[in-house]
C-alpha cells in the first residue's frame, strides 16, 4: 500500500472526539501520548526508589554501622539487596522505559506525521506488562528473607541456589520481573520500529527522519535482536532455582559461565539501547539550539549502525578473569578497543554540529552540552577497562563503578533531563522557568562530579565492589580513602538536595507556567506544528514533508529555520 | 474510545504493517530460540555421554510429529491461498485445520514426555534431559500460542474481516514449524 | 601514577601500572583537546546579534577533514594500546614461568583458605600447612597458586600484585605471579558471593626464607589437617586459563 498522495483528512478518524472517564481518558487510554507519560512517571517514581537506595548505601559507606536517617541499620544482606535493586531499577525500570518507550511513544508518531502507533493496542499491553514488571521487582524488594542480593548481573550459583543467596523468593521474583520487563520491550519496540519505517508522512524519505527517531528505532531493533539468549537465560535460571535442573550448577553437569555469556551477550548491545536514544536526544537539542543543521547526518547514521553492530562483538570484556579461555580476552579487547572508533566518530560530529553556530544557552541545551562534555570522561574511561592486562587490576572495583555512571547517569538523567525541558511545552502547553532550570542545572552537575570523580581514585587504590564496609580493610580502610568516601556521600546529598527544584519546577509549570505557543523554540521537526499540547489524533490534517529535518540557517531565508511541513 | 489509527494504514516501504510487524517478531524469536540452541550444542559438544541420554527419545514419535507441523504448515499455505482470493470461510476452514495439526502434535508431546517423565526422564534427571524438556517445552509453548492466535484470526477471516491477517499468522506458524525442524535433529537423531 | 596509591609488590605490577600510565596519557591528550575544542566553539559561537549561524552539511572537504584525521588517529592509538593491553595480558594470563613453589587458594561461604606446601615444597603432601584468612609467601620467588571454589564464584584479587582471578566452582585455575616485594598485603574476594561478600578480606604477608621457615614451624602441628584438603589435580597443573570444565568434585584437570 503506498502512502496517500494528499494528506488524509482526520473528520473521519477515530480519536477526533476523545471521551470517556477519567479511567478510559488516562489509564486505559491507547493515545501513544498518554501511554509515553504513563511509562515516564513510572520510571520517575522508580527513580525516585532507586535515588534512596542509593542514598541509603552511600550513607553506609561514608558512615559504616550508623543508622541511615530514614532507614535505619544497613545489615550486609540488605547492603547488597540495595545494590543489586539500585542498578536493575535503574538500568530497568527508569532508563528503558523513559528514554525508549517514554520518549520514544511520544516522539515517534508526532516526528514522523502520524495520529498515532501503528498498534495503539498493543501499545497499551507493552505499558500494562511493563506495570506488572514493576510492582514484581518492588514485591520482591518486601516478601520474606529480603530482596535479592546478587547484583544486577545475577551471577550463578549465586543466584541459582537459595542455600547461598539466602533469599528465595526475592530471587526468583527478581528473575520474574526481569524477564516480564523483557517481554513488554519486546512487544513495545514492534510499534517503535513498524511505525518508523511504515507510519510516515507522504514526503518523509528515510533520511528525513529526525535522528532521536533513528537512535530510538535502532536501539529497539538492537534490543530485539540482543535479549533472546538472556530470555532463554531467565528461563533456565528460575528452572534451576524451582524446578532442581543443573543448567548452571557446575556439581551436577552445570556451568556457571554460560549465565554469564548469555547474560552479557545482551547486557552490552543493551548499553547502547539506552545510549542511543540519549544521544538522539541531545542531537535535536543541539541542532535547534544552535541553529544549525546536523554536521553529517548521514554520517551520524552511520555510526549509530556501526556502533549497535559493533556492539554485538564486544561482550567478554565483561569476562576477562572470569575464566574463559585466554586467547578469546585477546579478541574482545580488540573489539571492545576498536568500538571507540564509531563513538568518538559520533562525538567529534556533535562538537562540529557547534562550528559556525548560534548558540543560545537555554536550559535544555545546557543539559545537552553537559551531555557532550561528561560523556568524554565516560568514553575515555571505558578505555582502561578494554584493554585487557588493566582489566586485570581493575575488574569488579570502584573504577568500573566510576565509568559506567559516566554514561549511564549521562544517559537516565542528564539527557532525561535534557529531553524533558526541551519537549516540556509541547506536552503540557506551558514554559518551565528557566532561572530555576539553570539552578537545577549547575547543582545537579556539581553533585554528580562530586560522587563519582572520587570513585576513579578509590577505583585505582584497588578498592573492590560491592562491599558494605571498607573501614575494616587495612589498605582499603586508610583515612585518606575513607575521606574520598565521605565526599563522595555528601556531594550525592548535594546532588538529591537539588531535585526537588525540579519537581516542583515541573509541577508547578505543568499548571501555573506561562502558556507556549505551538513552536516556541523555532524548530524544524514535525511535532512543533501540532498544538501544544497535540489533541488526540494529533493533527486535524495530517502533515506533508518537503525536506529534512535539520534546516536551520538556510541562506537566503528570512527566517533561521524552516518547518519540515512548510510548502516550499 | 476506538483504538485504530490511520499509522496502521499506511506503508511507506510498501510492505504492509502487519506483515513487517510479523517479521520483527520473528526476529526476536529467533534470537530466544538460537540461545537455547547454541547453549544446548556448546553443551552437548562437552559432553559426548549425553548421547546415551539422547537414546531414550521417542524418534518415531518425534517424526511422526514433524510430518504432522509440515502438514498443518501446508493447510495454512492454503489458507493464505483462499484469503488472497476473498475467500473468508475457506481460509477460516483450513486455519482450523492447521489448528487441528497443532492439536494432534501437542497430544502426542503430551504422550511422549508422559511416558518420560514415568520413566524416570525427568527434568531433573540429567543435562540432556533439561535442555529437552526446556527447548521442546519453550516450543510447545509457543504451539499453543500460535493455535489460540489461529482460532481468533480463523474467526475474523470467516466473517471475511482482515483477511489480511491469515497470511501474518501463517508466517508465525512457519517460523514455528522451522524452529521444530532444528530441534528435531539436535533432540532425537542426534544420538 | 597506580603506583601511588597501592604498592608494587609483584614482577608484572610495574607492567601494568605503566599500561595505565600509557593509557592515561594517550586518552589524557585527547580528553584535553576535545574539552578544550568544545568549550572553545560554545564560546567563539555563541548567539550574538547579527551573526547567524551557518549552514554547513558536513560534506564540506575543509571541514570533514577534520574528522577524518580525528578518526584515523583515534585507530592509531587504539592500535598502539591494543598491543600493549595484550603484551600485558599474555604476560600475567598466558604464560607459565616454572614454578618455585604452588600454593593452593580456596574461597569458600565466607572466608579465604590457604595450602602452603611446607618445607618439602611440595602440595598435598603430609607436611602442607593451611591456614584461614592469612596467607604467607616468601619474597623472590616464583610461585603458581592454583584457585578453587567449593560453592558460588569467588575471585582473588590482591592489588598489591595487580592480580585478578575468578575462582569458579568446579574448576581448577592455575595462575602465576613472583613476589617482589617483601610486606603484609589485602588478599580481596572481588566477586559478590552472598551476604558475607564484604568480610572475605585475607591478609597477605611476604617475607624472606627465614621467616616463612619459622612461620611454618609454628604451623607445624596443623599438618594434620592438610589430608582433609580440597582434593589434588590428577597430573599437572592447568596450563593458565585452560580451566578444567568437568562435573564431579575431584575431577579437575584440563582439556
């Protein structure tokens, strides 16, 4: 079927007249718009979970054996199960569902065009799943013995046997909640994908798609393509758990090390799915905010490719010591060195992006640029961790800690944030303040240099993961290193102490803020020229595309940009 | 509050929405299944004793059962046939009697692995028996999946409603006919 | 610059702190050059009236050049760190030097156990000394540890050496390192196995033949206890990293 030649009229569609309770209006609603802010306050709300285990692990590091104002005595077994809850959470249930099926239900149909997913159905089903998935994993956190403790990796026999994890429940509720997580984006990324390519405006060739539409498709398909062999993985590891099999228990013909295959086959593509997005995010910001076309699109596109291929080369960097052949560590730090190229390659043209623009520091382009500026540290450092006889020493310590919240804090936060001061009044309408932004902006930044710089140190002192005590340790427990800890601790209350200038920035704004009009930054791409905020349907005629997406400065133009819908 | 959207109706790569929402499906099926698979053989490659394990399978049963998925992949080639036709009941007919084939492997499944599990071919009962039971099963699962999926599109399609569906779910039973000829050798024959 | 905050107590600890001193100053270079470039343009461009942006595709030869050279130079370095990280890593992982002595390491549910091989210097023989959370080596010697697990993953790792390796239930891993440096040292578990992960710190001391003679005399009366120790490879030691992959408690040896 080939896309109509006029744009189709939308008297005859069906969500032209929303209606309903509140309950079919908001909660059981197929809009894709409504479905993105179901997905983003939940993963806001589990946010909000994984900052306070957070909070209440680092104030035992810095203050060991205190009680955790709030929580109370931090017990080894509950220090690991607020570990292993922190990352899971976040990586999870408030990166994914944010960045992926948050912004990308809201972005996609409006960016390429369309009234709506093309499965607003199963669209709503992804989001029910992935509820389910959530109150699973917050369940397992209250059933008796505690939660699971085995960290996100959820290595076995650990993880397998409940005589060593001592939490049975809590660990199979875990896996439950994981592999349900899976199917919701599973289910969710068939919308993501089938809409980009097949839902898009008469007019929008493939490389006048805006790139957060590209990194967001690419991610799901990598997703897609990376999480069976962690599904099959989930499966084995809750047999071995209830159903006595040996899949990974090495006394009875098991292997451990195969978890750790399948689990890392897709836990690196998998950061890259959250990668991606963000970094799309920060390219629109970028663009209109310094009014510049993207420094080589298709070149950008190209990395994105490389990079999600790549990445299914990369996984036993994860492996080095963990006694798989040695000869193989070899292979994976050459992939894993040689996937820099691609992401350096990405970074270099969103710098250039910069070259010869106009650029106005409003909120959401200070977010993208601190993006930009952070993730250099976070690249590098991975750098260290690649190349293999390093991996040696600093394996499973605080640096590997340090680099990974270099982009993964980059990532579920700044671009977050980023993403949410940018399309905030599209959403609801109104302007958020931008002098209350800025604060929120330089405190957050503050804050989180101030946790995680020190980490690199205690990362290269050789101090190891996943410890509730260092004090104890004659070399760890030295003061000076005991004094990095501290720092680390307050600089998190810093950075905590900051949020809810966000909160009630957005709160307030979503009801009292100034009211925007459709196109208040003077952007190019389509999702400017529905109202703010878009009516069900989005459009009452659905767009027209007659170039791409980043004409910005045209010469010879009057104005500095021109929408992708305007007739030429 | 109706929930279809014009998106559904457009195809800007000209393939229509449902069969490349199929196709992306398929994708992700193959990589679930290609996990179990891979493991299964790194594993059995480790341990040539598992081959004495493999022996107590059901060979003729699980060819029997082959012939019975082919077959029933052949009704839903027709199926799709009468639906490009515009023939809803007959599509409808010959869908049922795909799920009929599904039914019949499920039943003999249900024979074999009784028969096993009597015997003391357990889940528990070894390495090559769990990945058996973990692989067929994951399979029989996705069987029944397809059989429910089935009656609700042979539904439609006698009314003459989305016909169009008939050829997206007969892809689905395909892909799932193809995964039970690589479990078949890898389970039974290769012993 | 690791040299710094943890002491250099083996023959490849130097190796690998001058990996990280290379890697620190390779990515150091561009770190500055590519902050110093960003902050740079956000400056020079920023909005100012009467200056519009430009408008610039990317296909420009004079401007692309830029990143092409950014990008071949990147794999240059890439290149020049690939062959040092492996240099390293078959040193410490995929060598074997002769041995002068072999220690056994086991983790355990929480604690660390060491099997010297007492003054005959041999393993698993009547005279082997084993000692819980404490491990004593003598300085200037060459010795294989082979590292067990008798339940989850653990992993041994003592910064001093710069050494880091899994120890995986069912499996012998034979590994090497040569003590340089005379001192008393963390012995860390760097892998999370349960809920006593954070108190599966040994200590470590390295010192001279006379003492360790002395330290082992005192142990002498344990030798009893060596019979009940985790059971012996059947042959050889394994090869590094050619980790055995069998089932059954006894039977470990490589392919």
């Amino acid at each position: 079927m080939a896309h109509a030649a006029h744009p189709e009229a939308l008297a005859a569609a069906p969500h032209a007249a929303p209606g309903g309770s509140f309950f079919h209006r908001y909660l059981w609603s197929t809009d894709h718009k409504v479905i993105a802010f179901q997905y983003m306050f939940t993963g806001m709300a589990m946010a909000l979970i994984g900052a306070f285990m957070a909070y209440v692990f680092r104030m035992q590091l810095a203050f060991p054996g205190a009680a955790v104002p709030g929580f109370g005595v931090v017990s080894p077994g509950q220090y690991n199960a607020l570990v292993t809850n922190h990352g899971s959470i976040m990586i999870f249930w408030v990166a994914m569902p944010v960045l992926i099926a948050g912004f990308g239900n809201y972005l996609i149909p409006l960016m390429v065009g369309a009234d709506d997913m093309v499965f607003p159905r199963l669209n709503r089903l992804s989001y029910q799943l992935f509820l389910v998935s959530a109150l699973v994993l917050l369940a397992s956190l209250v059933v008796q013995n505690g939660g699971f403790g085995g960290a996100w990796t959820a290595y076995p026999p650990l993880s397998a046997n409940k005589n060593y994890n001592l939490t049975p429940l809590g660990s199979s509720l875990w896996v439950i909640a994981v592999a349900l997580e899976f199917v919701a984006f599973l289910l969710g990324g068939i919308n993501f994908i089938v809409t980009a390519m097949n839902a898009r405006a008469p007019g929008m060739k493939a490389f006048d798609v805006p790139i957060v539409v590209w990194t967001i498709v690419v991610a799901s398909i990598l997703f897609m393509a990376s999480v069976g062999p962690l599904m099959a993985g989930a499966v084995m590891l809750l047999f071995d758990q209830l159903a006595g099999t040996s899949f990974f228990n090495p006394f009875r013909g098991g292997d451990p090390i195969l978890w750790q295959h399948l689990f890392w086959f897709f836990g690196h593509p998998e950061v890259y799915v959250v990668l991606l997005p963000a970094m799309g995010i920060v390219a629109e910001v970028m663009t209109v905010f310094a009014r510049k076309k993207l420094f080589a699109y298709k070149t950008v596109i190209g990395t994105i490719i490389a990079t999600g291929v790549l990445s299914f080369f990369v996984w036993a960097h994860h492996q080095f010591v963990a006694g798989i052949d040695p000869r193989m560590a070899n292979v994976f730090t050459i992939t894993t060195l040689l996937i820099s190229v691609p992401i350096a390659e990405m970074c270099f043209v969103y710098i250039a992006t910069l070259y010869g623009g106009s650029i106005r520091l409003t909120v959401p382009m200070l977010w993208a640029l601190a993006f930009i500026a952070e993730f250099l540290i976070g690249g590098v450092t991975g750098i260290f961790l690649g190349a293999s006889g390093l991996d040696v020493y600093l394996h499973d310590t605080y640096f590997v800690v340090a680099h990974f919240h270099y982009t993964f804090f980059l990532i579920a936060v700044i671009a977050v944030f980023a993403g949410i001061t940018y399309w905030f009044p599209k959403m609801f309408g109104r302007l958020m303040n931008e002098k209350w932004g800025k604060i929120h902006f330089w405190g957050t930044i503050a804050g989180f240099n101030g946790v995680f710089i020190p980490l690199f140190f205690l990362g290269a002192a050789g101090e190891h993961r996943r410890i509730f005590d260092y004090t104890t340790i004659p070399e760890l427990g030295r003061p000076e290193l005991q004094a990095l800890r501290i720092f680390a601790t307050v600089s998190l209350l810093v950075l905590l102490a900051f949020q809810p200038i966000f909160l009630v920035n957005f709160v307030r704004s979503i009801f009292r803020g100034p009211r925007a009009e459709k196109n208040p930054w003077r952007a190019n791409t389509l999702e400017w020229t529905a109202a703010s905020p878009p009516p069900h349907g989005n459009w009452a005629e659905l767009p027209q595309v007659y170039r791409g997406p980043y004409e910005y400065s045209v010469p010879g133009r009057e104005s500095d940009y021109w929408p992708q819908d305007e007739k030429p | 509050m109706s929930a279809h959207s014009i998106a559904t109706t457009r195809s800007a790569t000209g393939i229509p929405t449902g069969r490349l929402a199929v196709w992306w499906v398929l994708v992700s099926e193959i990589v679930i299944f290609g996990g179990v698979l891979v493991s299964y053989v790194m594993h059995r490659l480790g341990h040539p004793e598992w081959a004495a394990e493999a022996a107590h399978t059901n060979t003729w049963a699980g060819a029997f059962n082959t012939l019975v998925l082919l077959t029933s992949s052949l009704a839903a080639v027709l199926a799709h046939q009468a639906a490009e036709r515009g023939e809803g009941p007959k599509a409808a007919r010959l869908l049922r009697l795909t799920v009929l084939g599904g039914a019949v492997f499920l039943t003999v499944k249900g024979f074999e692995w009784t028969h096993e599990i009597q015997a003391g071919f357990t889940l528990q009962a070894g390495g090559f028996w769990s990945y058996y039971y973990l692989a067929a099963g994951l399979h029989a699962f996705h069987v029944l999946a397809g059989m429910v999926i089935l009656l609700w599109v042979a539904a439609s399609a006698a009314r003459n409603r989305h016909l169009h569906r008939v050829e997206n779910i007969g892809i689905y039973w395909h892909f799932v006919d193809i995964v039970w000829i690589f479990l078949f050798p890898l389970l039974y024959i290769a012993k | 610059m690791l040299e710094h905050l943890v002491p250099s107590a083996s023959s490849f600890s130097g190796d690998v702190d001058r990996l990280f001193l290379l890697i620190a100053v390779i990515v150091g270079v561009w770190f500055v050059a590519a902050e110093a470039m960003f902050f740079w343009l956000i400056f020079r461009f920023r909005a100012a009236p009467g200056q519009p942006a430009q408008y610039i595709t990317g296909k420009e030869k004079r401007l692309k050049r830029w990143i092409n050279w950014a990008h071949a130079l990147v794999l240059v370095c890439d290149v020049v760190i690939i062959v040092a990280a492996v240099r390293v890593w078959v040193k410490i992982k995929q060598t074997l030097p002769p041995a002068d002595l072999t220690v056994r390491v086991t983790g355990q549910q929480w604690a660390w156990t060491f099997t010297d091989p007492g003054p005959d210097r041999r393993l698993d023989t009547a005279d082997d000394v084993r000692t819980t959370d404490e491990m004593h080596l003598m300085v200037g010697k060459t010795y294989h540890f082979q590292l067990v697990s008798k339940d989850v993953l653990h992993s041994f790792f003592v910064p001093a050496f710069r050494l880091k390796q899994d120890a995986v239930p069912g499996r012998v891993y034979t590994g090497w390192f040569r003590t340089e440096r005379a001192g008393t040292y963390d012995i860390l578990c760097a892998e999370i196995c349960g809920m006593g992960h954070g108190v599966m710190t040994a200590k470590l001391t390295v010192a001279g033949e006379a003492e360790h003679a002395a330290w082992l005399a005192r142990h002498a009366g344990d030798a009893a206890l060596a019979a009940v120790d985790t059971p012996a490879p059947a042959a050889a030691p394994d090869t590094a990293g050619a980790a055995a992959h069998h089932a059954a408690m006894g039977h470990t040896q490589a392919h």
